[in-house]
C-alpha cells in the first residue's frame, strides 16, 4: 500500500524539487500539492498519510498545528524552530499521542553526517566556531542547520566538561562576532551564487579541524525527505534532526 503524501509549499524551490521527488519515488503517493494560498482545509478528506511542509518561518507553526491537531504525522523543513515554538509544538502533540513530528534543520545527508562528526569533534578541541553560506533569497540567520550544530556542540562540550570557549573580545560594536548559541559563535553569510554551505571550525594550540559540507543544489535533499517521509510512521510524538532517522 502506498505512503498518501501531501505537500506544502509546493510551489517554492523546496516544494517543487520535493514534489517530483515524491512522484518518483517507489511506495510514495502524491495526493495534494498545496501552494501558500491554498486551504489546508482540503487534506481532511483526502486520507492524507504524511504531510511534508515545506513554507516560510512565519507560517509553518500555524501549519504543523493544524496537521497535528488532525491527525496527520508531518515531515518540517522550514526554519525557524525556536525553544518556544517546539514547546509549544511538543505541548500539542501531547494531546495526540498517536501523531509524529520530525522538524529537520537541515535534509542533507551531508550536513546531517557533518553535524554528527561536530559532535564527536567537539570534546577534543578548545575553539568552536560555525559559519554558514547562503544564497541571497534565504529569510532567515543563522540557518535553523548552524543554529542545531552549534547546539550539539555545547552539548557535547557541556557533557565532557569543557570550560567557555576562549575569547578576549571586550569590544565589539558591529556585531562582528557573529550571533552566540549557546556560547558559539555563529556566523551567517548571503551571498549570490551560493546554494547551502557550512563549515565548522575547531582549533586547539597546533592544530585545527574544518568541517565542511556543500549543498549546490536543492535537490541535495531530496532523499533525506523521501526517507523521512518512509520512516515518520515509525515514531510518534517529536523528533528533532533526521539524524533520528537514520542508523548513525
């Protein structure tokens, strides 16, 4: 039996890429393509399996809200998944124990590896820093991917028991330090030309480490949201990073 699949957003870059991917994928069903103006109101009786959604920041919560309180277990890649919001989301999976949410910063099996090397990497150096290159049209800084990086490094120097990174700034007016998540830096370049970039940079005294990982096109992530559409039936409640989803 075929996997119903619904996507949102499926007249953006993200969207269309994702449409074709799900048309051609074995076990997939597409059964609606919804653009930003159309009423999520025509899923209900669809029998809609999974919902990919696939919009802008200020519209994806209202969205997944509506899905989960309908039942429909839904696959996220829009940014902008803050602390608050997923509270807020975890709080409303909760009266419907029996939906799944997967809220993916980034689905790049290259980043999502990338993000797992900077989490083994992380207690073994004493410098930490992310930056992050994107194209001109992105809506967001940092990406929800350097955000969810430069969280799993604290954590990860956090649990071996590292102190702060060092860092002697005492002026900076500009800004120039880039955004801190939880005592990173993080740094968010736009630049024309380029797709979906990040290297992560670690130093001690006499040695560094750079990883990097480059997205040119979106269709890099085409298989990352075809296995979690697969996978979602799997897993109940939220799961957050489509590292989850895969035997790392």
């Amino acid at each position: 039996m075929s996997i119903r699949v619904a996507v949102i957003g499926a007249k953006g870059r993200m969207g269309s890429h994702a449409v074709d991917a799900i048309n051609n994928a074995e076990g997939l069903e597409l059964v609606a393509a919804l653009g930003s103006s159309d009423s999520l109101e025509t899923l209900l009786d669809q029998n809609i399996d999974v919902a990919v959604e696939l919009t802008v920041p200020k519209s994806t919560e209202d969205n997944v809200t509506f899905l989960v309180e309908n039942g429909i277990d839904t696959v996220v890649g829009t940014t902008g998944w803050d602390n608050d919001r997923l509270a807020r989301l975890e709080s409303t999976l909760k009266d419907h124990p029996k939906t799944a949410v997967l809220i993916a910063p980034n689905f790049s099996i290259g980043a999502v590896l990338a993000m797992r090397f900077a989490e083994l990497a992380a207690p073994y150096f004493d410098s930490a820093e992310v930056v992050e290159i994107h194209h001109t049209r992105k809506l967001d800084a940092p990406s929800g991917t350097a955000n969810h990086t430069a969280q799993r490094i604290a954590a990860a120097r956090n649990a071996a028991g590292l102190p702060a990174v060092p860092d002697s700034t005492e002026s900076d007016p500009q800004g120039a330090r880039g955004a801190v998540i939880d005592g990173i830096h993080v740094h968010a370049i736009r630049q024309q030309g380029m797709n979906a970039h990040e290297e992560i940079l670690f130093g001690s005294d006499g040695e560094a480490l750079t990883i990097r990982t480059d997205s040119h096109s979106t269709s890099a992530f085409m298989p990352g949201i075809v296995t979690a559409v697969r996978s979602i039936a799997d897993y109940t409640g939220l799961i957050h990073g489509l590292e989850n989803m895969l035997d790392l």
